[in-house]
C-alpha cells in the first residue's frame, strides 16, 4: 500500500512512539497503576512516570527529552539507579556463592554536585551470612529492610566520606568494608550501624585496619586545576574528595533469584519491600 499524500513522517514515527514506548513506560511504573492510572506528582516515581510519558502534542525535542529521562532510569544514569540480577556463583568464593548479599547505596545531594561534574558515589555491602538461599524468606527479608529504613531514612543518612581507607574484615560474618572516612571515629560509627543491622557488635581490636597516608591533604588535593578540551576548561576529578554522601536505596541479591528493593528514597526503584 502506498503513503498517503498527506503523509507525515515525524506524526507518524511519533505515533509509534507513543504506542510502544509509552507501553514500557507503563510496564516499568505499573506498581502505580495500569493504563487507567490518573497522573499526578504525589510521589517521585509519580513524578518519573508523568514526565517519561509521550503525549499526542509533544514536539519533537519533547520526545526526545522523554525518551532520554526514561533510558537514564533504566540504564543507570539517574542517581547511578542500577538493575542487578543476582551475583554470578563463578565470581564469588565457592563458601559465600550462595550466600545473600546487601548493599546500601549512597549518592550526594544534586544541590552540593558542581556543574558538569559527577555526583559522588558511595556503597556499603555485606553477605548476610546467616541465610542461604534455602532458609531465607519473605519475613526475614521484611524486617531487615525495615532496620534499614529506620537506621538509615529517619532522618536521611549522611557518610562523611574523606581521604583515608579503613578496612573492616571478619570473613565469618560477611564483613569486607574498605571505607574512605575523614577519620577512625566516623569510619567506626557507620562500621557500628551497619553492624547493629544483625545485632552484631563491633570487634575493633581483631578487624579494623586503616591505611594512612602522609600528608593526605597533599597527596588527594581538593583542587586540582583545570584540563582544556574541546577549547573548554574541564575541571580535573578529585581523588579522594572529603563529600557528604546520603543513603538512598538497599538492595538485596538473592543468587539464582534476582535483587530485591529494600528500601529506596530516589523513587526510581520500583515496588520496595518498605
């Protein structure tokens, strides 16, 4: 069949747009509702959801724009939002390979990022060691996520992130930390909280170890100067930058299973457990 001669190419494509996208766009918010879902801005993924959807009006670069929010939450680029499917058995010690695997995530605040620069990163995992794959179930998982949430959400979490590592390793019950705090007293309060996730109490004296360095100020400079490209000063990333990062979600691979939402504060994650 021929094109019409009022034929349009970009209503056309838009047309597509607007039937196939907008079903992944209702597919990846549907614990929000179905094709009836009233929009509205009540919540964050409320708010994702109204501005990843194609509208019969929109213009091109509206598309675009549309088009470019939903593959960053997708793919990561949203506040480093990341799908993770489970933990390949050949990537892990044959003893821990089944074992379940937490990570809380941390990220600074859009209002602290400097233009044209990253936002600093920061995550805390552990091997809940006293389940497998077997013995865990929905209301175990259930009263860890909301430890969390009551550890970490209220209020909003903070991780002084600074320019020496202290190491926190006890293979038995899951812990391998390699923090980077701006000293022993902040590295040991946020080793003691997440300890106190599984009721575990610290042993300072036989797992904590740290890494200095002389003159970490001069070694990890805050500033680092200018780079020129493409005619255009970038500035140069800092190593070891003293930033405050915020907990804003947990996550839980179950190997063979796929990674459950614990608690998420960025409203890109769907259907957290609390």
């Amino acid at each position: 069949m021929a094109l019409p001669n009022n034929f349009s190419p970009s209503e056309q494509l838009q047309d597509l747009i607007r039937k196939v996208w907008n079903r992944k766009v209702r597919e990846h918010f549907k614990d929000l509702g179905g094709e009836d879902w009233e929009p509205n801005l009540s919540s964050t993924r409320a708010q994702y959801r109204v501005g990843c959807t194609h509208l019969e009006n929109d213009t091109t670069a509206m598309t675009q724009l549309r088009i470019e929010l939903f593959s960053d939450i997708k793919n990561g680029s949203v506040l480093s939002y990341q799908y993770i499917f489970g933990i390949p058995k050949d990537k892990l010690d044959g003893e821990v390979a089944y074992v379940p695997h937490v990570t809380l995530y941390f990220c600074q605040k859009s209002i602290d990022v400097e233009p044209r620069m990253h936002f600093k990163e920061g995550e805390i995992t552990f091997r809940w060691t006293e389940e497998t794959e077997e013995s865990i179930t929905s209301a175990k998982i259930e009263n860890l996520a909301n430890k969390i949430k009551l550890k970490f959400t209220n209020p909003t979490y903070r991780w002084n992130k600074g320019k020496t590592y202290y190491y926190y390793y006890d293979k038995q019950k899951g812990y391998d930390f390699r923090l980077l705090a701006r000293n022993v007293t902040e590295a040991k309060r946020i080793i003691a909280d997440v300890l106190d996730l599984r009721n575990d109490i610290p042993d300072w004296k036989s797992y904590l170890r740290f890494t200095e360095v002389e003159n970490p100020r001069e070694t990890f400079p805050e500033s680092t100067g200018t780079k020129t490209v493409l005619s255009k000063p970038r500035k140069k990333p800092v190593r070891r930058p003293e930033v405050d990062v915020y907990f804003r979600y947990a996550l839980l691979s179950i190997p063979l299973v796929a990674t459950i939402t614990l608690v998420d504060l960025t409203g890109t994650r769907s259907r957290p457990v609390v």
